[in-house]
C-alpha cells in the first residue's frame, strides 16, 4: 500500500473537521456581522442626536422646529423648553436632563459604541482569518489527493 492510501482515513477525517469549523465560523462571522451593523446603526443614531442637541442648545422658547416623522415627512413645532431635555436612560425609561447633560451623555454612550465597534471588528477580522485558514488548508488537502474543488 503507499503511503498516500494509507493516510487517506486521516486526511478525509481533517478534511470533515476543516469543513465543519469552516461553516462554523462562517456562521460565527454572520453573527458578528449583524452586531457590528446594529452598533453602526446605534452610532450613528447616537451621533445625530448629539449634533441636534448640539444645534439646538441656548435656542429660545418658540423656535420653529420641523420635526421628522419618517418618509421624508415633516411636523411643524415650536420648542417649548429650550433649557431642559427628555432623553431616554433604556428600558424605556427617560428623563429630564439640560443639554448638557444630554450632550456629554451622548459622548459617553458614543466612545462606547466606537469601543464595541472596534471589539466586534476585531474579533470579526479574527474569525475571517481563522476561515481563510482552514480553507487554504482544505485546499493542500484536496490538491494532495489530485482532487480540486473551489473553496469559497
């Protein structure tokens, strides 16, 4: 017998476990995808907000405000307390805070999300490599059987 029949059990064997931490991981990537693109979401709201307030900040009571109710539509207002703000805290619970207040708490959630953004990306990056790995190593395998096969 030669020696590339006799390890053939133990390639076909690497071969199986290869493919099933390939689709793992890839499963593992879809997951993290999803969490980066609702941090994204959450910071750019978190961004836009803060930039409102920002803009809006010492602007006198009757100000004539447009407020945005979704597909491109409109509400004419006018701001009644150009001092305090209601800004939701989570478990939809709010709160009356100054500007201020509101601004830098929307600095800090912010420099969080960035920090969760960078986290999920690193570990993205991590699992991307870990997959192009094992499918460079699936590849060696299969060419070392005389065999070809796309690996995506």
């Amino acid at each position: 017998m030669s020696g590339t029949q006799e390890g053939a059990p133990k390639l076909d064997e690497e071969l199986r476990q290869l493919l099933a931490e390939v689709r793992l991981l890839e499963g593992s990537a879809q997951t993290l995808q999803l969490r980066l693109d609702i941090i994204n979401s959450s910071l750019g709201e978190a961004m836009l907000t803060k930039a409102t307030l920002e803009g809006m900040k010492g602007k006198p009571p009757g100000t004539e405000l447009l407020i945005p109710i979704g597909s491109g539509s409109f509400l004419r207002a006018s701001l009644l307390d150009g001092e305090r703000v209601v800004m939701g805290i989570g478990a939809n619970v709010s709160m009356e805070r100054s500007f201020d207040e509101s601004i830098s708490e929307l600095a800090r959630r912010i420099e969080e999300l960035e920090k969760a953004r960078a986290s999920v990306q690193e570990q993205l990056a991590q699992i991307l490599a870990r997959a192009e790995q094992d499918r460079n190593r699936i590849r060696e395998i299969l060419s070392e059987r005389g065999g070809y096969v796309e690996v995506v």
